[in-house]
C-alpha cells in the first residue's frame, strides 16, 4: 500500500488550482486541447483515484467534495471524525493488501512446488530434508566455509520462467558476505560447497523470501534459482 499522507499531499497539491475554473473549461474544450497544467492536473486526479481504489471502493462524489472542502479549508467533518474516517481506511487498505498477498503467495507456492516436483526428478538434482534442491555443476576442493565465515561467491538469480533478478557476473563484481547472513537456503548450501565449487541452487519460499518477497520481481511465496559460485573464503 503507497504511503497515504504522500498522497494526501499530492491532492491538497491537485487542488490549488480554482477546480470550478477547470470544471467551466472542460465544457469548452477537450482534456487533449487543455494546457500542460491542467494536463498534469487531470492525470494526477486520475492517477490518485485509480490508486486508492484498488485498495477501497471509493465513492467519486464524495472524493471530490472531500477535495473541494480540503482547498477551501471547510471540512463537513470535525477533526476527530475525519481522522477516524482516515484510521479506517488504513485498517481496511491493510486488511486487503494481506489478503492480496495470501492469494499472490498461494499461487506463487503451488507453481513452485510443481517445479521441484518436477525438478527433483531429473538427474543429477539432489533433494535435502529441508526441501532444497542442488545440482553439482563443478565440485571444488577447496576448504567448507562456516556460518561465520566471510565467502566471496558469484551468483545468477533467477525466477522459475528464467527471469534473471540479480547477476554478480552482470555486473562484473563478486559478492563479499557472511555465510549466516543470507537466506537461509544459502546458508545450507554453502555450508556444503567446498570452495572452488560451483552449484545450482533450487530453493522453496521457505528457504528464501516466504511471503514478504523482495524487490519488483520476488513476488510473494517464489521459489528461486541460484547459480552459486565459491570463489573463497576471506580471511
């Protein structure tokens, strides 16, 4: 859910202009024909109704009265209903975008899990008690990093449909971190990879980012793939 008060902001902002001017001209002329102020203003007014409705089913009229009485400094409501009114939206917004998430989660984990499913199957995949799943692609021989230990890895991070969300390689760099300090899908699997080892990694939402996701791309409830590197351990 975008931040209210940012939008609160933006409509006291919206509404400086004199609206019954804006109102007058429409009759007059086409949004197309309007200068880039009131262009502005009109795609604001849309873009913040079309926002908050997916989280409330607002009533335009009121919407607009509501902003009207905002400009002109007139509240129909005294200051203690109109800040029930507000703490009421918040719970009820939030309230949705939990349920939103649920559901986004539900069917991230069922995709997921008809990938490993799927994936385990396959040869050379190897499947761990906690639901991780690993393909050897290069065994090292070097020494077994620890939970303390500070590794430098390069790393690809996919998406089951091959969607790259982050790439050491891409950016030319390696990766410096402690060992404990990542997901906990990696925190198995490094504990596993001598260093000179390069694995793929197959890990379930539990082992990853569960239901909060992370970023544009890690929806809620995703399985990830990691192609995982150890370059060494720093001392």
């Amino acid at each position: 859910m975008r931040n209210y008060k940012k939008y609160f902001f933006i409509l006291i902002t919206l509404f400086f202009f004199n609206m019954n001017s804006v109102v007058a001209q429409e009759k007059e002329q086409s949004i197309e024909k309007a200068n880039l102020e009131e262009q502005i203003s009109y795609a604001l007014g849309y873009d913040i109704f079309n926002t908050l409705k997916e989280t409330f089913v607002l009533d335009p009229a009121f919407f607009m009265m509501g902003a009207m009485d905002s400009s002109e400094k007139k509240p129909k409501l005294t200051k203690e209903k109109l800040e029930q009114a507000l703490e009421s939206y918040k719970r009820i917004a939030r309230q949705k975008q939990i349920e939103r998430i649920k559901m986004e989660s539900k069917a991230n984990r069922e995709k997921g899990l008809t990938f490993l499913e799927e994936n385990k199957k396959k040869e050379n995949v190897v499947t761990q008690p906690s639901g991780l799943q690993y393909r050897i692609i290069t065994q090292g021989d070097g020494p077994l990093p620890k939970a303390t230990d500070t590794v430098e890895c390069h790393y690809k991070g996919t998406l089951i449909d091959g969607t790259e969300f982050d790439s050491s390689y891409r950016r030319g760099t390696p990766a410096t971190f402690q060992v404990g300090g990542v997901i906990q899908g990696w925190i198995e699997a490094l504990q596993m990879m001598k260093v000179g080892s390069k694995w793929e990694l197959y890990i379930p939402p539990e082992l990853a980012y569960g239901d909060r996701g992370a970023g544009s791309l890690i929806k809620p409830g995703t399985t990830l793939i990691f192609e995982v590197e150890v370059l060494g351990i720093v001392e």
